[in-house]
C-alpha cells in the first residue's frame, strides 16, 4: 500500500522491500514523466542530468546499463552518446511509461531489479549509471555486488545520491530525536521538488558517507572521483543553512583489472605509512 502523507512530514519507518519501494514508484511514474518533461523539477534538468552526462561520456564502452531509470528521460539521454543502451527499473509503470514514451531503436527498458538483471547478464556493460536510485535499493550491499558482476574488466560505475551530510538538513529532519547520522535508516516523506510537492509517499535510505565508500570498496571498486552539487539560490528548499550546502553527491568508481587493483593497493599502503 502506498502512503499519502502531509507535504512536511519525515519520519523514520521499518526498512521496506523493493517491492514496496517499486510500487511507490509505480504511483509516482506519471507525475514524474510530467515534472521532468515540463521542466517543473529543474533539478534534474538543470542540475543532475547535466552533470551525469558530463561524466558519464568520457567512458569509451559500447553498452550502457542506466540502473533505476524510472520513466527513462537519462536513459534517453545517454542514448545519444552510446549505440547500446539498456534501462531498468523494479517499477513496472515506470518501465512502461518509458517505452511508451521512447522510440529510440538502441535502447532497451526491462522490468527488473539490478539484482535480478546481474544473474543472467554478467560482464556485459562497460558502463553502468545510478542516478538518484541507490538511496532507494534496500540493501547496498547486494546491489553494488550486482552491478560489479555485470560490468566488464575495467568497467565503469557513475552514481549520484542525496548528499548524506547535508540532506537531513535540507529536508528538515537532522534535528529530530529518531535521527541518527551514523546509522543506516528508512525515512518516509511526501515526495517533493522545489516548486511543487505530491502527497504520495516515497522512501530515502539514509547512509552515511562513509558506507557508500565502504561498499564500493568491498566489491573491488577504485573510486575516481566524488563531486558535491549544489542548488542556484531560487531552487534551494532548505530549511537550515545555507546554499553553500551541497545537495547531491556524483562519484564515479572503476572496477580494475587484478594488476591496477594491486598497484591501487599499493598506492593506498605507500600513502598509509608515508
């Protein structure tokens, strides 16, 4: 059952399956379609697509996987750039309203979860893209192993997530008693955008930053490069602070061959002692 909830309230909730999570998607589809179409979320327009893209086409691969791709506007996107282009998403409206609405013959949309896709797919993408979607995987760990088993050797992985750091504040809850910035927790709000809020649920996994790091870490990944965004003034909804607060982080991390994994680590150890 998906949850309507009153446009200022957060509050910590039972961790939820993907099931529970696609389908919140699944009743959100449509007015994302029409936030990002219309230009009313210029986040994404304006903030997050282009930035992805900026990062995501110095990657030479021939196949793309666009992992949560919703109602598939960045899948799109990125089809510009590469001949290969697979999105999927556990949210089977947003699946078909991202068929529905694309014609473009080098993409492919699957109702799948990356944990289901990576048991029959692996190693076949170059390049594997999580925008906004990895705060919505109930278990990191299972899906950064799933996107690891489907890239190649020296395949790339570039996500963005809400900043854990400066996120709770934007969204008003880093104050409140149930609020623990350490520890991994499911928070259910009205979703919302800058100039317009649903009263449909949606669910945001807080980590802290350190466990994204980890994560990527424990399934061989190297990470790159990690970037913080911020808001133009007019389109930030903070509550507390300043603009100056980024909003989103957008990493990009290599999965190597054994020998750069060892020259890695040995780079690592060097700094360590030096």
């Amino acid at each position: 059952m998906v949850v309507k909830m009153e446009p200022t309230i957060s509050r910590r909730v039972r961790p939820k399956t993907v099931a529970q999570i696609a389908a919140e998607w699944d009743t959100l589809a449509s007015d994302r379609l029409r936030q990002i179409d219309t230009g009313i979320d210029s986040t994404y327009n304006n903030v997050l697509a282009p930035a992805m893209i900026d990062v995501c086409t110095t990657s030479t691969a021939s196949r793309v996987l666009d992992v949560g791709c919703g109602v598939g506007r960045l899948t799109r996107e990125l089809a510009r750039y590469y001949d290969n282009v697979v999105g999927i998403d556990p949210s089977r409206i947003s699946i078909e309203t991202a068929q529905a609405h694309n014609s473009a013959k080098n993409i492919r949309y699957v109702h799948a979860s990356v944990e289901e896709l990576s048991l029959g797919s692996p190693g076949k993408f170059g390049l594997v893209v999580a925008n906004m979607s990895l705060m919505a995987t109930p278990s990191l760990e299972t899906a950064l192993a799933s996107i690891a088993r489907l890239l190649t050797i020296g395949g790339q992985l570039t996500l963005s997530v809400p900043h854990p750091c400066f996120w709770p504040l934007h969204r008003g809850f880093a104050n409140q008693p149930w609020f623990d910035y350490k520890c991994e927790m499911f928070i259910e709000s009205a979703f919302s955008l800058s100039s317009e809020t649903l009263k449909t649920a949606s669910t945001y996994i807080h980590r802290p930053l350190a466990r994204y790091i980890q994560v990527l870490s424990q399934n061989g990944f190297i990470l790159l490069s990690l970037e913080e965004l911020s808001l133009p003034l007019r389109e930030s909804t903070s509550t507390v602070g300043t603009i100056d607060q980024p909003k989103f982080l957008l990493a990009t991390a290599k999965l190597p061959g054994s020998g750069e994994r060892k020259n890695a680590l040995s780079g690592e150890l060097a700094s360590s002692i030096s």
